[in-house]
C-alpha cells in the first residue's frame, strides 16, 4: 500500500509578510574616537597637548568609516575640543557622530528606518521577525511599529510558526 500525503505549508499560503528589521541594520563598521586617550591623567585635556596630537594624527585612517566620537570617563571636556575632532574627521570620514557605539548605531538603526516606504503594507498582515543574529534596538521595534500600524492590517511579532499580537485594525 503505497500512502503518500501531501504536505501542506501553512505558513507560506497565510498571506503574511515576514520583515526582518536586521535588514536595516547599519552596514558599516563604526569606529569609535574615545576622547579620554587625549586626556592627561585621565582628568583634563590640555590645549595645548591636544591642538598637537590634531596636528600630528594620521586622520586618513578614518576615511571613509563611521566615527562615533566619546568621552568615555567622568571627565569635563571642552565643546570646542569635539568640534575641533569633528572638523578634522569630516573630511574623510563618510559619517561623524557624537555617543556611544550603541548610541551611534541606534540612530543609524532609525535614520534606515524611517527610509522605509510603509505603502509596501498597506492593509497587510505583517510579521516582525524577532530572533536573530543580530542585536535589534527596541527602538527600532517602536518606531516600525508606529509607522506600521498607520497601514498595516494586522501587525504580529516572532515567527510566522508563531507569533505575539500586537496590533489588529478593527473593521
């Protein structure tokens, strides 16, 4: 007796649409300028030092990179010392920024998102993936969603196998 039964992928006829907010992700590496290095005793920058190292440092290696600049200790930095690395970077670097890597990734994250043209959704039934290899900032997940449940139908989050509610626009 030969039985041979028909597998039927559910998952693929539901109508959902699988979005993986990793896919906007920044793509470049950010590199980070901790202006604590140009400190003396880790306490206080001396102009006189720093204006030397500006002068000195090989600038070119930025070039075309993204430079999260920070001042990782609790020291008081001058405005006009990130101003002055900034100037000095803009020329070569694709993109200067002042925070922390996550911070600086996080805004990355955002400016991607909000780049997306939601009228792909309308009226759709969405799935937000949510595990992946890639670390998501939930505020990524806020603004999409905010945008999102403008157009969307329904919005869900997880796997299509299975999923949280989250939004569902009422007839």
């Amino acid at each position: 007796m030969d039985i041979q039964e028909n597998i039927i992928n559910k998952v693929a006829q539901s109508g959902l649409l699988t979005v993986d907010l990793a896919n906007y992700a920044p793509k470049e590496d950010i590199i980070l300028y901790d202006i604590k290095d140009n400190l003396f005793h880790g306490l206080i920058l001396k102009e006189k030092d720093f204006r030397e190292f500006v002068k000195d440092h090989e600038w070119s290696n930025y070039q075309n990179k993204i430079v999260a600049i920070t001042c990782s200790t609790d020291a008081i930095v001058p405005t006009w010392a990130y101003m002055i690395l900034a100037n000095k970077l803009t020329p070569y670097a694709k993109s200067v920024q002042f925070g922390t890597l996550e911070e600086v990734q996080q805004r990355l994250f955002l400016e991607e998102i909000t780049k997306i043209d939601y009228s792909q959704y309308q009226d759709q039934r969405v799935v937000v993936k949510g595990c992946g290899d890639i670390y998501i900032p939930e505020s990524a997940f806020v603004l999409f969603t905010t945008q999102l449940s403008t157009v969307a139908k329904s919005i869900m989050y997880g796997e299509p196998c299975s999923t949280v509610p989250v939004f569902k626009r009422k007839s």
